[in-house]
C-alpha cells in the first residue's frame, strides 16, 4: 500500500516508518554519496551486501526520493548479483573431490550405469 501511495503521490513520508528501521542503510548511504556515488549506485550496493539487502536498499531508495520502479528492479538486481558473487567464487574442484566418494559408492548400488 505504501508503494502504491509513493508512486502517485510522490511522497516520501509515506516510508517513514521504513526508512527509520534502516539506520545502518542510511548511515552507509550517505557515506557513499558524499563521495559522489549516484543515487541508483548507492541503492545497487546496499542491496548486494548481505546484512541489508531488499531491507535495507529499499527504504534507503524511499528517502533518496527514487522511482519506486526502478528502486525496486535495482534492489532485485542487486541483490541477484550478490547472490551470482557468491556462487562464481563456489570451488567446483574441491566439491567434486568430495563428491568422488558418494558417487563412487552410489553406482556401486545402483544399476543405472554412468551418472
């Protein structure tokens, strides 16, 4: 509902109660920005860090007065690219290392052939 109420009235207040729940986003915003960060920078980083993620970036977009459209695809993004971050630094040679074991002993017992 607050959304909605943003987005035609282009009011800030309507995320105040949000906004006062991400002190720590807004402290690392406004540091961000006074080095000259763009808003929609600011907003794509907060949402890749672990600790604030949609929590924080979103009602840190509110009070930066951003489209609630594109605040919410610069959240989602960010966020998926914090999530891809950690996935590509995955090591898939240890992993399979480990796995050699279990599916050495699972073709022993299943007579599926080659898995």
């Amino acid at each position: 509902m607050s959304l909605a109420w943003f987005a035609y009235s282009k009011d800030a207040n309507a995320a105040v109660d949000s906004i006062k729940a991400s002190g720590y986003g807004l402290k690392i915003a406004n540091s961000l920005r006074k080095l000259g960060w763009p808003d929609w920078v600011v907003v794509f980083t907060l949402a890749t860090l672990p600790v604030l993620e949609l929590r924080g970036a979103i009602p840190v977009g509110y009070w930066l007065q951003l489209n609630p459209a594109t605040l919410t695809v610069l959240s989602i993004l960010g966020v998926l690219n914090s999530g891809y971050g950690r996935v590509a630094n995955f090591d898939i040679a240890k992993t399979r290392s480990k796995m050699q074991p279990m599916q050495s002993q699972l073709q022993l017992h299943c007579s599926f052939g080659n898995i």
